[in-house]
C-alpha cells in the first residue's frame, strides 16, 4: 500500500516509492528504493532512520510503501 509518509504510523520500516524525494539542505541524501524506519513528522519533514542507522528527513508527502 502507498501512502505519504506522514500517514506512517512512529516506528515503521517503509521503502521510498517517490521519483524525486525532497530532503532538507546539508541532510543524508535518500532514494527510490531505499529502506528507511519512520519515526515522527517534526514540522514539514518526517524524521527516521536508514539501513545503516543515520538520522534522515524527507518531506511529509514523500509516498512511501510498507515493507512486508
């Protein structure tokens, strides 16, 4: 199921279905296809982490799919 990251429910592993995922300046860059663990919406991005356990932020309405 695709939704906007946002919607996540704290603590979800996703992987990014967005072509072009907007993130903060200066931020880890993140990808279509990448696996990341969303943690909560901190004004207009969504905060979490990646595989290898850095902190990220991409935009609230970045659509993402629930890992099965």
């Amino acid at each position: 199921m695709i939704m906007e990251a946002h919607n996540v429910k704290y603590g979800t592993k996703v992987t990014v279905t967005d072509e072009n995922v907007k993130t903060p300046p200066s931020s880890t860059p993140i990808n279509k296809g990448d696996e990341i663990t969303i943690y909560r919406l901190d004004g207009m991005y969504c905060n979490g982490k990646d595989k290898d356990g850095n902190r990220i932020y991409i935009a609230g309405w970045t659509e993402v799919e629930l890992c099965v």
